[in-house]
C-alpha cells in the first residue's frame, strides 16, 4: 500500500511485487483450478483397456453398446495399455490371469483406476471354494467395486459415474500431478508369486 | 364294531436269517448285443447307463476295439472322460464317440471304457485312431495324472505346471473349506488405496 | 559391386559402406496374448515365417474355473447356476443337458407345457448367442458398426428373455421336473414383434457385413475346414454344418418339443469362415420360425402345469393358490422353487445327455452314488471341441487371417475352459 502510493506520487504506476504475485498465483490456481481441470478432464476420459477377465464381458460388451451407451461418460474401450487409465477387472481373475492383469497395470501409466466388477470380484462369487482363483484386491489396487452376478449395464455406468465424482471431490488425478502420489501395493502379492509359474518345469 | 378299533393284522415277513438272494448281472440291450457281435472277442462287460451304450474291455485291448469301432463308423470322440473310484482303488477311463458321416449310427452314444490302477495309471492313446481325443486327453492328463502312451504332445492344457502337480480332479484332493465369517482386515483394505 | 548371398541363396549387391549379414533365424514366434483385442481370454504362441503362420499353440485355461471339481461338493439344483456361468449368454441351452441326464436318472418326464417352454427358451439363447458371435466377429475385423448393430438387436432378445425368466443373462430355468415359470399374458405379441423386426434386420446384416466387399475379401477361402477333416477334428456346431455334415443333436436325438415342431438344418459346402457367417444368418432364421410356432402352441393350450407332480405336489397352498390367480400379487403364474429340491436324493447310477446349443453340441455325464451331491460330473462344451481347430487350420496362412478364422469359429473362451 505504501510503496503503490510513493509511485503514483512519483507519477508511475505499481505493478504490485512479482514474486509474492507469483507465489500466490502458484496456490490459487494449481491447486485450485488448474487441479480442478485435471480432475475434470480425467474423470470424462477414463479409457478401459481390452482385457477381458472372465464371463462378464459381456455386460461389458453390452454396457458400451447402443442401448446402455457408456461412451457418452467419455469412456471408450481401447486397445494398449500405455494409452489407457483404467482395468475393468470383470468375474474371476485365475491364477494365469492374474500375471496378465498384474503386468497389463503395471504397464499403464499414472493416474490409474481399477474398477472390481462382479460376485467373483468381491470374494470369489460363486465359484468361492475353487483351487485356481484368487482375489482382485491381491493382484492390484482396487478403487470401486461393484456386486452383482452379472451386475447390471446400468449398474457398470453408475460405477464409472461413481468413480468420476471419487476423481473431482477427492483430487486423485490432480494429487498425482502436483505431489506425485503413487499407490501403496504393501497389501498386494508380489508379482513373483503371481507370475513365477510361467517358467518353471514341474514334473506330474 | 367301528373300523378303527382293532388295526388290520400285518403280513407275515419272512424270518431273517434267510439270506438275501445273489443280485442277477444287469442284462445288455438287444441294441447293445448288436454291437457287441463285433468286438466278440475282446470280451466286452456291459455296465448299465442311461443314454449311451457302455463297453468295458482292459487297457490292452483299447486300441484294438476302437479301430474296429471306427470301422463300423463311429469317427470322432465326444468326451475323454474320468471317474476316480478311491474305495475300488481304480480310476475308470471314458471315450465317448458317435459318427458325423454314417447315415444310421448318430443317434448312438457308445463309450470304450477301461479300468487302470490308480497308483500308476497308463492308458494307450487313441490319437492314433482318432485325432479329435488330443486336447482332451491332455485335460485328463493333468487332472488326473493319467499317463496317455503315444500322445505327441502330452502336457497340461488349462492348468499352470504348479497346479496339475495336485492333481487337482482325483477324491483325495480336497480343497480347505472357506469360512463365512472371515474376519476383514480393514487396515489393509484401506491401505490399498493410494489417494 | 560385388555381392553377398543373403538368405537362402539370394544375390544381395553390396554397396560400399554396407554390411550384409545372413540372417540366422527365419522364424519368429508371435504371443498374442490375453490383454489383446483380437484374442479374448487366451494366449496363441504362432511361429511365423516372414508373415505365414506355421504352427500355432492355443495357450488356454485363462478362465478355468474348476466347474467340475465344485460340482461334486455342491446340491443337484445348486449345480444349475454354477454351469449356466460356462456359457452365460446361451444359459438354458448350456444348462439343459444336466437337467436333462438328471431326469433320466430320477425317471421323470416333464409335462408337455414344460418342454414347449424349454424350446421358447432355448431358442431365444440361440438367436442371442449367434449375435453376440456375430458382434464380437465384427470387432475382431475391425468392423464395429457390426458391434453395435448386433449388440442393439441382441438386446432385443435379452429384453424378451426377462420378461419371461426375470434375469438378463442368468436364467436358471430349466430344473428338474420342469420350469421355473410361466409365460406373462403380453409375451407372445412381443414376441412376434421381435420376430418381425429381426427378419427385416438379417437383410441389412447381409448388406453391410456379408456382402460388403472389404469383409468378402478378408472371408472368402479363409481357413477351409474340408467334409471329412471336420469329421475327424470332431468340430461341432455351425462349423461342422457350414464344412457339410448334416449333424444336428435336434434332428438326431430329438429332445424336449423339436420332434413336434416344424423347421430345418441349413447346410453350406464350401467351409470357408465366409460359409461359417452365413450358416449363422440362416440358423437365426431358422429359431424365428421355432419361436412363432412355439407361442402359437402356448396361446391355444391353457395353463396346466409347467412342473412335474412329483415336486408340484410338495407345493404349499400358497403357491398353488398364486398360480392359479386367487391371490392378486407380484404377477401371475410365477411362483418360487419348490422346497423339495433342498433336500433332493438322485438314486444310483450313470446317465448322460447332449443338447444343441448355440455354438455346438454340449456332452453332460453325470454319475451319482445316492447322495445329495453328485459323485462326478463330465461336461465337454461345445467350444472346448472346437479348440483343436486352431491347431490344424489355421497354419499355412498369414498372420492377419487369424482374427478372422478365430472370429468365424465363434469365439467363447469361459466355455472351453469352463
């Protein structure tokens, strides 16, 4: 205030301190519209990849089709994995499909969501007793999950709708642009365990 | 006197130190008998069963019946089947095969069936005869560890190596039952979650 | 310049500054595995050779979710749910030889009304199943209008389907003795109108999929399974028809109503994945027949029972008195299942059944030792049988015909690995 009025004494006009401007530009709008943006723009383009799990893809299949059209949410089934940020992991995950889900999310880049979709993602669903399952939340970090055996097309695009309002009230995009916040997998199996079959050579 | 005083006497049974009379061998159809004519001489035992026709010859003599089955027309395999019986200490070995080209033979379902030990069981294969038994006897393979003689390719097909170890179809493999009252470690539940 | 022989004897000129090296290895092995959008739920190790395929090993068992081993632990009708989840699209067909061989072993006959509304059913999957095939081929091309196109027409289907089960996809309908429920009063005029609107939409299937020239290109003398290499390979279903063997379990061994109904098996002789596509389109046509034949038959005859007496007399009142329409409440004609099934106790014996579902025939064996669980159960599925082809047909062409065999041979991996 005192320096604004020295200068118009002077005849020039005050700009105002730089650094404290940009101090303060840096707060209000990374973490506040700048984080907004990125959580908006995440939330309407979260991309699943092409991994069919087990039998239900096909309310998959139909939850992204005409009727029950999803893509209006913004979401659209795509082909790789580097280009996508979310694993919808429907029905039951066996123990050699768990290594491709294990290695499919690890090959996407952050931020990334995981969408348990069914019974058998829960705990087992149906087949609970069964030597050659294992659960969803030991193979990858879950975020939603979804009962039903098969759940409903309406019930999957209200989890994507579910998922968008975790992404904008929480910040989880903008959280891992900003402090670069990564998941914690201390619960999760190590991926030797769940991919250590693949080279061994076991005698029946 | 009203009806409902006095019951009705009860039939005299018969004592029971007569001991019960020897149950009599199921008879085989005439259709079953029809068949039969041409595997004479492998001795062929008849089981009863609903909807297919059974044939029971041992090991050896496998080959030899499903050649002249394939000669009568039958072409192709259904199923490559299994059953383990650990009181009879025998595991019971399936082929269940119908005909696609024959006019008359596709409404029958016969199934050449054989007993192995179960301890070392080794089955000659039929891929010989018929190529469609491939995948299936690599199914039986790994669930039950029966060694198939003369397949080209014999591993496990839907199992990792780690599993068919188990052999997971045989009675004696019995999986722990879960309980319902798991209790939920929330701690770590929550702590997957990485926002 | 003086040259270099490259591979396999070629004259390669060597310009100064090059280096030509002989190539060491000509054969190259290709995964394409689970996270793909041409595979499904399985991996295929192809070795390739410059760009044809010369061996190829299908890598399954990425579902394999042990239905066997749980049916011997599980009640006889519990079992119901747990195979439908095989083939979830095609539940009454998949399902129905169980109930089947199980009613042979108990020596009953479901009343006639219950067989009629079994084939309503069975022909409903059908029409379902072969369009989710048909979708899922179209994504396989890179044809997604067809996706979204069969997926829309599937839901057609589906809808009809839980008008008369009450679940989409999950139906459990057939149990032993009989049915679950009975029609509703507005299920045959929606009926027909499905049946109307599907016929004018197979034409335009025929248009921009069949007879498109980009997917004839990409079809026509692609993976050509000859009469009798199918019959040797053992393939079923519409392959086995499109390759000209005049097999169907209905004509062969008739089951439930198809000896009473009026239709026929089409058969195509070329047995090129084009022939497999086409084989389909007639056998939708052929189930709309069925299915207008079987709502005329429900129509004229009155309700009498849709379940044997043997469980139907262990109905309480209550459940009576709602079929029957005294009780105004939660519909008409549907009543829960019955209380004998809990405690059910199947005699001794061996029995087995085979049913025609949508992509084959299905094989159930069931032997049971008088308990209430089943001793063993051997269900061979109809795309578990199909899966040999993969090692027999598809070498010798190249790499970019595989999505297209594989599509045409009706893709549905949670069958084969059950």
């Amino acid at each position: 205030m005192a320096q604004a009025s020295q200068a118009k004494e002077e005849g020039r006009a005050y700009i105002g301190n730089l650094d404290v401007a940009a101090q303060l530009a840096k707060e209000h709008l990374i973490k506040g519209t700048i984080a907004k943006v990125i959580d908006w723009a995440t939330a309407f383009s979260l991309w699943p990849v092409h991994l069919m799990t087990s039998c239900c893809g096909c309310e998959i299949g139909a939850a992204w089709g005409p009727r029950f059209d999803n893509e209006r949410y913004g979401s659209l089934p795509w082909v790789g994995p580097r280009q996508t940020n979310l694993i919808i992991i429907e029905g039951t995950v066996t123990k050699k499909m768990a290594c491709t889900v294990r290695l499919t999310w690890e090959q996407m880049p952050y931020p990334k969501f995981v969408i348990a979709m069914g019974a058998c993602a829960l705990d087992g669903g149906i087949f609970y007793n069964s030597y050659n399952i294992v659960r969803p939340w030991q193979v990858v970090p879950v975020d939603v999950y979804i009962p039903g055996c098969p759940p409903r097309p309406e019930a999957v695009a209200r989890s994507i709708i579910e998922l968008q309002k975790m992404i904008r009230s929480r910040g989880l995009a903008s959280k891992w642009v900003i402090e670069g916040v990564r998941k914690d997998l201390k619960y999760v199996l190590p991926k030797e365990d769940l991919c250590g079959w693949r080279g061994e050579k076991v005698e029946l | 006197m009203s009806s409902s005083g006095v019951p009705a006497p009860r039939p005299q049974q018969p004592p029971a130190s007569q001991a019960p009379k020897p149950q009599a061998p199921p008879q085989p159809p005439e259709v079953w008998k029809a068949f039969a004519e041409k595997l004479k001489d492998l001795n062929p035992v008849y089981e009863p069963a609903k909807g297919y026709l059974d044939f029971v010859v041992r090991p050896d003599q496998l080959v030899e019946a499903a050649k002249r089955l394939k000669e009568m027309g039958f072409d192709h395999v259904i199923s490559v089947g299994a059953v383990d019986y650990p009181a009879k200490k025998q595991i019971k070995v399936m082929y269940h095969v119908t005909s696609y080209l024959n006019e008359e033979l596709p409404k029958y379902v016969i199934a050449l069936s054989t007993y192995v030990n179960r301890d070392d069981p080794r089955v000659p294969s039929l891929t010989s005869v018929w190529p469609s038994a491939e995948f299936q006897e690599r199914e039986e393979y790994e669930m039950f560890g029966i060694i198939f003689e003369g397949h080209s390719d014999l591993r496990p097909l839907l199992l990792t190596p780690v599993v068919a170890a188990l052999r997971p179809l045989r009675k004696d493999f019995v999986v722990p039952e879960e309980s319902d009252d798991i209790e939920v470690d929330s701690e770590a539940f929550n702590a997957t979650k990485w926002w | 310049m003086s040259s270099q022989t490259g591979v396999q004897g070629s004259e390669v000129p060597r310009l100064p500054g090059m280096v030509v090296r002989p190539v060491e290895r000509r054969v190259y092995e290709v995964q394409i595995g689970p996270a793909h959008p041409g595979s499904g739920h399985m991996r295929i190790f192809v070795e390739v050779d410059g760009d044809v395929m010369t061996r190829v090993d299908p890598d399954i068992g990425f579902v394999h979710r042990t239905m066997e081993k749980l049916a011997e632990g599980r009640d006889w009708i519990k079992n119901i749910p747990l195979f439908e989840r095989m083939a979830i699209l095609d539940a009454c067909n998949i399902t129905l030889p169980y109930v089947e061989a199980v009613e042979r072993l108990l020596d009953l006959d479901p009343p006639e009304r219950a067989k009629y509304l079994r084939v309503l059913l069975c022909e409903i999957n059908r029409i379902a199943s072969h369009l989710y095939g048909f979708g899922i081929f179209g994504i396989f091309l890179g044809h997604s209008t067809l996706y979204m196109w069969a997926f829309g027409d599937r839901e057609v289907f589906v809808q009809l389907a839980e008008d008369l089960t009450g679940a989409r996809l999950t139906h459990s309908y057939p149990v032993f003795g009989g049915v679950r429920r009975d029609i509703p009063d507005d299920f045959p005029q929606n009926a027909r109108k499905a049946t109307r609107y599907m016929r004018g939409r197979l034409d335009e299937y025929a248009k921009i999929f069949l007879n498109n020239p980009n997917i004839r290109s990409r079809l026509e003398g692609v993976g050509v399974l000859s009469k009798n290499r199918a019959a040797e390979l053992g393939v079923v279903g519409p392959n086995a028809r499109a390759s000209g063997i005049k097999y169907d379990v209905r004509l062969v061994e008739p089951y439930e109503a198809y000896d009473r109904l009026d239709f026929e098996i089409p058969i195509f002789e070329e047995g090129d994945a084009l022939a497999r596509a086409w084989q389909r389109v007639e056998e939708i046509k052929q189930s709309l027949n069925i299915i207008e034949q079987v709502v005329d038959w429900l129509e004229k005859h009155p309700r009498e029972g849709f379940m044997h007496d043997k469980f139907w007399k262990t109905a309480p009142k209550l459940y009576r008195d709602v079929y029957e329409g005294k009780i105004d409440y939660a519909g008409k004609y549907r009543v829960k299942l019955m209380p004998l099934f809990a405690t059910l106790k199947v005699p001794a014996g061996k029995a087995s059944a085979r049913v025609e579902a949508g992509r084959g025939e299905i094989f159930y064996y069931v032997e049971s030792d008088g308990k209430d669980v089943p001793y063993r159960v051997r269900v061979v599925s109809p795309s578990f049988r199909n899966v040999i082809a993969f090692k027999y047909v598809m070498p010798g062409h190249r790499l970019m015909d595989l999505p297209a065999i594989y599509g045409s041979f009706d893709y549905f991996p949670p069958e084969w690995d059950r």
